[in-house]
C-alpha cells in the first residue's frame, strides 16, 4: 500500500512555497489518502560539522537560524487540511545538524513513502537520509511537478533482476497495478538480463492484472543514471521505478552509479527503494 505519505519540508535558508507544497499535496493526492507534512525545524549544535551543514544548507547566527526555521514551520503547519480525497496533517520535525538524519528516517519508518522535494544538490543528503536504513521507498520528485490528474498513467520499471529492484518493483505495485501503460526497461550495456528472466517478470505482472511491453535503454552517451530516466521519459513514463544502491560508510553515502547519477541530475519522479 501506498496510502500514507510523509513529505519533509525546508524551513531554511528559503522554506517551501505555499504553491510547491500545494503542488506536492495535489501529487500525493493521485494515489495516498492521508499525508503528513513535515517541516524541519533547526536545533542547533554547539559545532556543526561539515556534512551536516550541507544536509540543510545552513548560513548565519545559530539563534536567528533556529527563529527562522521556527517560524517558517509554523506557516508551513498552515497549509495542512483537507484537500480532495486526501487528509492532511502536519508534524514537524527537530532536526539536529550534528545528526540529522534519525528523526527523519524514524519518521519515514512509520509512513508507506516519502516524498522528497528535489530542486537543488543539497537535497540529496535528505534523498539519501530516506533510502538508506529507513526500508521504506523514496518518491523523489523534481522542482518539476507533474500537473495531472493521473501523473503515473504510464510508468517504466528499471529491471536489472538484483533485490533492490525487485524491492522498488512490489513497493511500487499499488501504483504499477493502477497504470494504464507499463514497460519493463533494460540496459544490457549495464547488466544484461536474460529472456528468461523477463519472461518471468513479464508473466508475474499479468498476474497482477498488467501487461507490459519492454524498452531498451542505450548508457553508451548518457550513462545509466540519465540513460533510465531519458528512456523512461521518451516512453512517455511520468515515473520511474528502480532499486537504489549504496551504504553508509563514517557518514558518508556511498553509492551506486544509477542512483548517483539520478540524485545529481533527477529528470522526473523517480521512486526509488533499497533491498
């Protein structure tokens, strides 16, 4: 399922707009019932190390930081409400920069997906702090925002046959199953898979009520991580679905080529979940 969507939101230097968390409801509210939105109030250590002042893009005094991000919450918390079918609560977040990430992943743990607002380099240390150790798949959305009614109408499925795909792939089901158009996309120039395989997978989406056609995607001029999404988009997908790769190494994220390049250079919704 994939009714229930936590959407962490910036307080600082600039918190979110009134017309991008409207434009991130309306997208939650194609496929969730409930929503819960999440700013990120700032407490301040007493030293900030460096990648965590990279988490949140923090500038100026701790005091006049901590005021800002406060206020801003506040505002963003107005926004919650009824919208169409989905109900809207909002629960911030205190989010300490000398460790960051375990409030947002506990929170993560408790909802079905979380959506990331993704417009500048920073936020893929927030991508990051969601896919890795939350078991819980990443919605990462581009400053981009899909205006539809029915954004995932279509939706590509990155199929290499490694558990992180398969992982994305049965997260990804409520929406998969609801699609009027799904392909099975490959990258041989990556990892082969065999016919087999996509035999398999082809039938265990048509017991599911999908039929899906496949489509290859070339990694010789783009790379994979752009190569995923360019195909996927010229497939008409409003969403690609992959496995992410990568671990936690003295805070550092290390990561596999595809997800690196899709956090560097996110193109449209990706969903994104790690075995």
């Amino acid at each position: 399922m994939l009714k229930d969507v936590l959407i962490p939101l910036r307080t600082h230097p600039a918190p979110e707009s009134e017309a991008v968390v409207s434009r991130l409801l309306q997208l939650a509210s194609s496929f969730a019932s409930h929503a819960t939105l999440a700013p990120l109030e700032i407490e301040m250590p007493t030293s900030s190390p460096r990648w965590s002042t990279a988490f949140l893009g923090l500038t100026g005094a701790g005091a006049d930081v901590e005021r800002a991000s406060q206020e801003a919450s506040r505002t963003l918390q107005g926004y919650a409400g009824p919208i169409a079918n989905l109900q809207v609560i909002a629960r911030p977040l205190r989010v300490d920069l000398s460790n960051p990430g375990p409030p947002l992943s506990a929170a993560a743990r408790c909802h079905d997906v979380t959506m990331v607002f993704y417009k500048e380099t920073n936020d893929r240390a927030l991508a990051e702090a969601v896919l890795f150790g939350t078991g819980r798949p990443t919605l990462l959305v581009p400053s981009a925002i899909p205006e539809s009614s029915r954004p995932f109408a279509k939706i590509a499925i990155a199929w290499d046959g490694t558990g992180s795909a398969t992982r994305a792939l049965h997260d990804a089901m409520p929406l998969v199953v609801n699609a009027d158009e799904v392909v099975i996309l490959t990258a041989p120039g990556d990892k082969r898979v065999g016919e087999e395989e996509l035999t398999r997978l082809s039938d265990y989406l048509v017991r599911q009520g999908v039929v899906p056609r496949r489509a290859t995607a070339d990694i010789e001029v783009l790379g994979i991580g752009l190569a995923l999404q360019h195909y996927a988009k010229r497939e008409g997908a409003g969403l690609l679905v992959m496995g992410a790769y990568g671990h936690s190494r003295m805070q550092q994220f290390i990561l596999g080529g595809a997800t690196r390049h899709v956090l560097d250079n996110l193109q449209l919704p990706v969903l994104m979940s790690q075995s």
